[in-house]
C-alpha cells in the first residue's frame, strides 16, 4: 500500500458519519443499539479520539456492506500515515540478518 505524504488518510470514523449517521438522520444512539456496544465507545471513535480495534470492526458490518477488514484497512492506513509524520527525517539502515 502507498501512502499519500501530503494528505491524511480518511479517518475511521468519517465512514460512520457520512454514510450512516447523516443519510439515515440517525443518532448516535441507534448507532450504539445497532452495534450493540456503550455509547462512549461510538462517541470517541466518532470524535476520532479512539482507534477502531478488531472487536469494533467485527460489530459494524452490519451498519452497511463493510468487511471488518475494511475498517481494520481504514485504521491501518491512519496508523501508518501518523508514523510516517512522526519518523519523517529518520535514517534507517537495512538489517542484516545471518
């Protein structure tokens, strides 16, 4: 996967924004009924304030026709666009292994 170094990849929340909360005016907490999971957990990873873990991603499927590997892949691409940023600058050597 290549990861685009000017732009941020979607966050893992925008997903449940624009294509569940939004077209189907729903709240957040039909969202939390419809997981099946505590409100706080929908908030934070709303609020992008909390990573979408396996356990979050096997649960919103049935929100819309998303694998859990879809939303693992949205948060992978996050992580590693964050870590790009932060390492930006860094040398790194090969390893040489015996």
């Amino acid at each position: 996967m290549t990861l685009p170094t000017h732009l941020s990849p979607a966050l893992p929340g925008e997903p449940l924004i624009e294509e569940w909360l939004k077209p189907l005016r729903a709240t957040q907490l039909e969202l939390v009924r419809r997981l099946g999971v505590e409100l706080p957990l929908v908030s934070t990873v709303i609020r992008h304030r909390k990573c979408v873990t396996a356990l979050t991603a096997r649960r919103q499927p049935g929100l819309r026709k998303a694998s859990p590997e879809l939303w693992l892949n949205a948060q992978l691409a996050l992580d590693l666009w964050r870590a790009h940023e932060e390492l930006k600058g860094e040398t790194f050597y090969p390893c040489k292994c015996a």
